[in-house]
C-alpha cells in the first residue's frame, strides 16, 4: 500500500482536503463532529500528517492563557466565564492555567510561552510591581493584570485593570468610623506581602491616620507563615489568637471576604454576636455573600466588568489599537448585617 | 557576526550547554531563576534554537491535562491543590482546562491531545458514559474520570473513581425518612441529564419504593432550561416555583449543596425557618459548609483521597502497571443544622 495522504482521508470522509487540514489543526470554523469522524479516519488509514507543517501550526496557535493565583480563592470565579466567553468570541482559545501561592507567576508565565507561545497573558492576582514582568516585554508577549492596579507601569504591551485598593481600603476604613468604632483590629496577609493584602492594611492605617487616630500596631495581625491569606481557615485561626490578647477593639476589618467567613464561624461557635458584640467587615465582595447569614459587609468589586475590561485591552494591545495602561473601578460599598452603631 | 550557537549562550551566560538546552526546553530540574537569565540573553543575542529540535520536544512534553466541567462548581475547588501537587510530584506538568457547561468534554480534549498531545488526561465531571471517549483509547491517551463512577468501563487505558451517587443519595433519603419525613420533595439538575444529578433523583425514587412510599412526580423538580444547576441561583429560583405550587411535603432534597444553600437564602428571606418549617438537605459537602450558619445536612464525598486515587490510577496505567478500573469511594452523612424529626 502506498502512503497514505490527505487526499485519502479526504475522500474516504467525504469532505475536501481543507476540512481535513482544519480537522487536523483544529480551526475554530470546523464542526467538532465531522472533526472527530476525520480524526477516527486518520487513526484507521494510519495517516501521518507533515510534521514540520503541523508544528508550524502548532505555533501560531492563537491562545490567550489566563493565569491565576490561588485558584482556592473564590474571588476570581465569577470571572473565569466572562473571561472564556470573550476570549473565545474573540477567535482566540481560552487555557486556564494555575500558579501555587508559593510559585512566581512570571516564571509560570516563561515555561508557557515557551511551550504553547500564547498570543497574550492575562494575570489573575499575583503581584504586579515585579520586575521580572519586563522579561515578558523581551519576549514579546502582552499582558494585562487583574485584579491590581499599579501607578507606574513602565513595561511596554501590558495594562493593569482593576479596584484601588488603598483607597477602597480607607473607604471601609471610614464607613466604620463613621459608625463611631475607633479601635479597629485588622486582620491582614503576610507581612511581606507587597501586592493587594498590603494595600488594604496600608489603607486602613491613612484612613486612621487622617481621622486623627493613633494607629495601634497590636491590632494589625499579619502572618509570617507560608500559608494563603485568602481562606476560611486562615480567619477562623487567625480571630482565637486576637480575642487571646485581650485587647480593646469594637470593629474587625478581614482584608477578604474569605477571612471574615472564618472569623464569623469562630465567634459563633464561641457565643460572641455580630454586630453586638463586634462589627465584622470584608473585602472582596464575594457571590456567596449574598447567601450568607448574616451577609457580611464588604467592598463589592465589579469582577464581571473587570475581567470584560481585561480582555478588551489585551486584544487592543494584541491588535495595536489604543488602550488605557491603567484602568482603575470603583469598588461599592455594600452595607450587610454584621456592621452597628459602636 | 556568524551565526549564534548555544555554545555562545552558554558562555556568555558561564552555564554549561546542557543547562541552556534545559533552560530552552523547560527541563524540570532547572532552577527558574537561572532559565530567566538564559532566556534573557537569548534574546539579547538573538540566537534562535533549532526549531526542529524544539518540536520535537514540544511533542513529548510530559503534560497530564484535567479538564474541568463547571469550574464555577465549589466542590472541584479543594481538588486542585491535591491534583496539581501529584501531577508535579510525579514529574508532570499540570495544565488545568475548562470546559463549558454546554460544550462536551471529549471535544475539547481532542483539541488539547492535538495541540499539546498531553501523557494523560484527567476529566472532572461531565458525563462518562459518553461514547465518545473512545476516540481517546483510538488516539492513546489514558483517562481517568471523576468524581463519577460507572460500572461498565470498556475503555482501554482509562477508569472512574468516586462515589456511587445512586447509593449514597438512597443513604441520605434514608436518613429523612429515618426522622419520620415521608413527603419528601427533591431539586435536580436538568430531565435529560444522564450523569450524576440524575443518578441522585433515581437515587431518591429508589430509595421511596424500597420503604414502600409511592412516588410523587409533583415533588421532583428538575429543570429543562440550559441552565448550570449546581448553582446558588438555581436553588434560590427553584425554591419559589416549588413553594407557589403549595404541595405538601416537609423535607426539601437538593441534589447539590450549592442548590441547598440558595434554597435556604429564600426560605430566610420569606421567614420560613428550617429545620423548623422544612428540613432541608444537600449533597457533595462543600468546604464552605463548615462556615455557613445553619450548617446544611449533607453526604460529604472525600474530594481529597478520590483527587489523589485518580492521580494514582492515572499513572498506572501511563507505566504499564496493573490498577483498578473502577475505584468507589463512600461518602459519609454530615448530620448539620437543617435536618429534624418531622
């Protein structure tokens, strides 16, 4: 017999040799059925496709790899469906990929490029003011971050979208003081962090600051340990080692959403009330939180706007249209059960 | 200036050949940091590997993809961590991929295996007795499914591990009808699914016949629309439409905890307490039960061990090792705060 060829295939399946070339690249015009019919075929007849024409696709794939930090974190699901939707009916294809709490997302960023060269990164979380981001530049690949917002952003084919969070921050800041709480506790991430746990935590001590209060360094809790701040466990833990300190505070501020669902678990089970005996405040604006009881107070970040908002200057920059290096939302404050009256 | 060789790279760089050539193909034991600066005077150079080379490598890339149906899905959450550590431990690359609700699993896993060509393939969710797997045994790619179990695996070179949803939903109405409940109304996922949603409501129905309660088709609701039924809203639409009907019955059957906990959103809003007024049971036992005020009456599936078995399984049958091809776990009744006698 001899070698089979694309034009073998084509015939036996009935369809033109170009429908078995999309089949075989995967265009985005070709029907997944009569893909896998040819695809069968191709098994059957032991058709070998051209390698070097194949890899040649294989590189001008038109991917966009959306990656994100601390996956666990249910901030960024809301996103994941407005973020395939658009990058899909874009003509682009969507790959998700997840980068540890312990791990560079750069360095994740790097081993993609190099292994499926995505047409544009989007950065779900992680830290932006990272240098090593430039190397990206180097590369050639444009990128957007979200959900952060950095005032210099130097590196050339990249944006950042997102809320402020230092003023968001102070915006919680000042809505419980003008509750009339005065000691507020924070509870914050690590105190190395130098991406949005920090900006929050920074935010609450200029919101005081700006009030004329003295800013009590015992009550900021921040963590040394190599654990994710943005979880349940970490606010149900974290809430036993501040009320051991006996200190003096009306108000709690959990720089998450996440946070503040632990605490709230702990002082029930402790038989300590929310608002009575303290007020209770997010950040984050999760969707569970609406079905919470009681529903937490909290900043809401529009995550559905933001990452509809990514993805259109990702694909600007791509096209080299215009785009906005910085977009800056507006987080709302959302007035649930667990804030009173000091 | 003559053509750049690695050689060059690797001096100018004080690096051997053989840690550029790793530092190009991403070879896992290179420190990432090293790679960065290899990469950067690549670039600086201009020095372009041998493409054919490269292909070559990109081929074999050692890459296990898990393809999730319904990343919006809380009970897939804490099987990430569990699935990406075992995936690298085991000297794999993880690639986390999303499939749409209404978009079907195998199509996109044939998309990966080409433009990737992935060493395994681990699904989450969707529905496994789809016939079309078998194209991935044609093809060669090893799968695991889970967390859903079926009792007639063909397929080559793939298995199933989870619970036995049809059981375990028997053991949880069980449970209701232990405590006295006799109408019980049920909240499924769509009439035509044929995956585990449905095997709960049969679950239910076997479970009725068996202690000899005739089965009301008023009671079970389930949906037509193309809508995700594992969601919040779903439970919190459905609640309504089930109440307005006026039935009779004293325990509400959700066949997920997300629809749960919508459910008891709405009965807070209207005033109706359970377990007071209505028991009210879930199903998976998400994290965030343990958080949630009241905690909901669940079957808790061991998400952890049953990530951790596929993995195991899923590099079994890589190797060549024997492995089982069905691997069931139990799940365990989480008696919570919504559940009484009736």
């Amino acid at each position: 017999m001899s070698k089979i060829t694309i034009r073998d295939v084509a015939k036996q399946c009935n369809v033109s040799v170009s429908t078995v070339s999309r089949a075989i690249n995967n265009h985005p015009e070709i029907n997944q059925r009569t893909r896998n019919i040819i695809l069968k075929k191709i098994k059957e007849l032991g058709y070998t496709p051209n390698s070097n024409a194949r890899n040649l696709k294989r590189l001008e794939t038109n991917t966009i790899a959306v990656l994100i930090k601390g996956i666990g974190n249910l901030f960024f699901q809301p996103m994941f469906k407005v973020l395939e939707n658009e990058i899909t009916k874009n003509g682009y294809s969507f790959l998700l990929y997840k980068v540890e709490e312990q791990d560079n997302e750069i360095d994740v960023a790097l081993k993609l490029s190099q292994d499926i060269k995505p047409k544009g990164i989007i950065f779900l979380g992680g830290c932006f003011m990272d240098e090593d981001k430039k190397i990206l530049e180097e590369i050639g690949i444009p990128f957007v971050v979200t959900a952060i917002v950095s005032k210099n952003m130097s590196i050339k084919n990249s944006a950042c979208v997102g809320v402020d969070d230092f003023l968001e921050s102070k915006k919680m800041v000042n809505y419980l003081l003008s509750l009339g709480h005065k000691k507020i506790a924070i509870i914050g991430s690590r105190y190395d962090d130098a991406s949005i746990g920090m900006l929050r935590v920074n935010g609450y001590k200029q919101a005081l600051t700006e009030n004329n209060i003295s800013i009590d360094e015992n009550l900021i809790f921040t963590t040394t340990k190599n654990e994710d701040p943005y979880t349940f466990e970490y606010g149900y833990k974290t809430i036993d080692i501040l009320l051991d300190k006996k200190l003096d505070f009306s108000a709690i501020y959990c720089v998450s959403d996440a946070i503040a669902i632990g605490v709230l678990k702990r002082l029930r089970e402790k038989g300590i009330k929310s608002p009575r005996d303290y007020s209770v405040v997010g950040f984050d604006g999760l969707e569970i939180n609406d079905y919470l009881n009681p529903t937490i107070t909290t900043i809401k970040q529009p995550v559905e706007n933001m990452a509809l908002t990514a993805c259109n200057v990702l694909f600007n920059i791509i096209s080299g249209k215009p785009y906005k290096k910085v977009v800056t939302f507006e987080g709302e404050l959302f007035v649930g059960q667990t804030t009173d009256k000091r």
